[in-house]
C-alpha cells in the first residue's frame, strides 16, 4: 500500500482529495500547514482552517491531525518577497512561489521524514507520467478539464522531482461533482466557501497588508505631460492598467509609475495604446520538462483569471537585460497586445494542455 502525505487546508476540495485517495487504498496521512498566524488579526483564518481540517479527519477516520509550522520559511521565502518585490515597483505572484518553495518543497521533506511515497493535494491540475524508448519517466503537468478554475498556472515553477512525487485527485472532476461527493460523504465542511485571499495570509485587502511596510505617502498623480492632475496614497501600490485607488476629476488608468519620486502617469482613453503590451521581458524562466529551442512558438497566460492562452513567441534575450538583474532571460513577444500587465507577474506557457514553463514578467519602461 502506497503512503500519501495529504494537505488539508480545511476547504472541501483539499478534504474530497483525501477521500478519493482512501477509496484508491492509498494509506492517507493528513497534515495541515501553519505558515501565518496573527491571533488579533480578524483577517486571519489560520485557526478556523485548522479546526475545519480536524473535523475532516474525525469524519473520514484518517487519524491525528499532523502540523508542521512553518511560519518562519514562511516569512522568509513569501512575506518578505512580497515587500522586496513591491519596493521595486514589481507586483508578485506569492501563491506561485507558495506552491515551488513551500507546499511542494517543505512539504515534500516532510513527507520523505515520514517515509511516504507521495505528497498530495486539493489543486485543481493532472499530473501525467510518460515513460520514454530509455525508460526514463518524465511527470508532465497538464490544466484541468474545466478551464474557468484551473490552477495550473499556480504550479507552474515546479520541478520534475516535485512533479514526481505529486498526485492531484481532484484532476478528472469539476467543481461540481467535488461539492456533490462532499455532500454524499456528509462531509462537515461540505458548503465552505472557496478562499479568494492571498496564499495563507487572510482576506487582508492588499493595501492594508503593504501599508505595514509602506505607510501612506501623499504623491502627484500626472498626465503624459508630467501636469499634475491628482493626487495618490503612495507609489507602491499602483500597476499599469490600474484605474482605482487614486483621485483624479476624471477616470485615468495608471501607465507608469515612478516610486523614487513618489508619481504615478495616467492617461485618460481606456484603449490608449500605451496600456497594451506586446512585447516584455522574462526572467527566471523555468521549463518544467524538455528544454525547448528557441526561437519556440507556444500559447501563454499573462495572469491567472485568463481563461484561455494567447499565442506568443519566445525568442533569446540576447538584446535584453534584466533590470532586476535576475537571470534565466527569455523575450515574449504576444500575437495580440494584453492589458494592464504587470512586472513580477507570472507568464505562464502550455503546449495544448500541458505547462511547458514560466517565468516573472519584466515590463520594458515606456518609450
């Protein structure tokens, strides 16, 4: 009988996952992560997901509730990313990281301490193994079959041994038919909403979390001519395409940001050309199996809610330096320019189903 270490978040995807894994006869061992906790913080669900997974586990048989704290990788490897990233004027994608360097990899050492043979989740991705002419085994990660709440693009850093070593139950099922097996099984946490809020860190709006570290700081918002025409709460928290947040006596859409002296630039016209990229920067890009030549013509996805990808073409950055000074370079260059972008942003890029790599966005500065 094969061991599978399961993460139980205390959501019902998470808590059919382990159950479909009992009914394969898998021997499941259940663990819940403690990464962020802030007992007088309202934001904070860490204690309400850890009871939920515990009831989960008296409903299903599954044993104690195994918890590993991880709270200072945690603040090492995400939370300060998060802040380092936004001094530069770059928006993150934490839950991209959370899943490469800490559900998968903390996870995944755990799991070998315990002497199991895979690691599990509720993500809602397949996991495909090929086995070549040599018989070398090679873990592809393919988007789920219902495109509207596929997670794919969150795994899309990691590694062949992670892949490995990962098993998706709910892969083959839509949300639907999770929330039905749920209610079947009578399971207690059956009607739980979805979690919209960042990794493991709350339904903390973003500003109120960055203003930790950013206080308000009362700048100029201004027009293409450098004219001042509002004002706004602090650099840091504005991405181009961005049309909230700032004071203006007409609606503006951010198009660039200068956080030294504390501006943003706006433009008035909703379809400025200024607003659309074509063409960026990658860096720290990552192929998750066979390394493809380039130039390489691929699909891909500039943002989570994309439903689906768009054609593009990755060619050597051999004209392009990183600013940020990160390596692993590539350029993108899409068939059809896509708004509001941001730098720290992933893309991601599929060949059909399958998520062949990604990488951080690098926004070249207006011209």
């Amino acid at each position: 009988m094969s061991k599978v270490l399961v993460w139980l978040s205390g959501g019902v995807d998470s808590a059919v996952a382990a159950y479909l894994l009992q009914q394969q006869w898998y021997e499941v061992i259940p663990w819940f992560m403690k990464n962020y906790a802030e007992e007088d913080n309202p934001h904070c669900h860490t204690r309400e997901d850890r009871d939920s997974a515990r009831e989960v586990c008296a409903h299903l048989w599954l044993g104690e509730l195994q918890i590993f704290d991880f709270r200072e990788e945690y603040n090492r490897r995400i939370i300060d990313y998060i802040y380092e990233e936004y001094k530069k004027w770059r928006t993150p994608n934490p839950d991209v990281l959370c899943n490469s360097l800490v559900k998968f990899d903390l996870f995944a050492e755990e799991a070998k301490k315990l002497w199991c043979d895979f690691v599990a989740t509720g993500h809602y991705a397949r996991v495909a193994r090929v086995t070549s002419d040599k018989l070398l085994v090679t873990s592809k990660l393919l988007r789920w079959v219902d495109t509207n709440k596929d997670q794919s693009y969150f795994l899309s850093q990691l590694s062949q041994e992670q892949l490995a070593m990962s098993l998706f139950p709910l892969g083959e099922l839509t949300k639907e038919e999770v929330r039905e097996i749920a209610h079947q099984i009578w399971l207690p946490n059956a009607d739980r909403p979805d979690s919209q809020w960042l990794c493991f860190i709350g339904d903390v709006p973003i500003k109120e979390f960055l203003a930790r570290q950013f206080p308000k700081k009362v700048g100029d918002v201004l027009d293409m001519d450098g004219k001042k025409i509002g004002t706004h709460e602090g650099a840091y928290f504005y991405t181009r395409g961005q049309r909230h947040g700032f004071q203006t006596p007409m609606r503006a859409y951010v198009v660039d940001t200068d956080v030294e002296a504390n501006t943003i630039t706006v433009v008035t016209d909703r379809e400025d050309e200024r607003l659309l990229t074509k063409t960026f920067g990658v860096s720290e890009w990552h192929w998750i199996g066979e390394e493809r030549s380039l130039p390489y013509s691929t699909s891909v996805k500039i943002r989570y809610r994309q439903l689906e990808p768009v054609g593009a073409t990755l060619t050597s950055s051999a004209l392009w330096a990183s600013p940020s000074g990160k390596e692993n370079q590539l350029l993108c260059e899409l068939e059809e320019g896509q708004r509001g972008m941001a730098s720290g942003q992933f893309v991601v890029a599929y060949d059909g189903d399958e998520v062949i790599g990604s990488g951080v966005i690098e926004l070249f500065p207006l011209s």
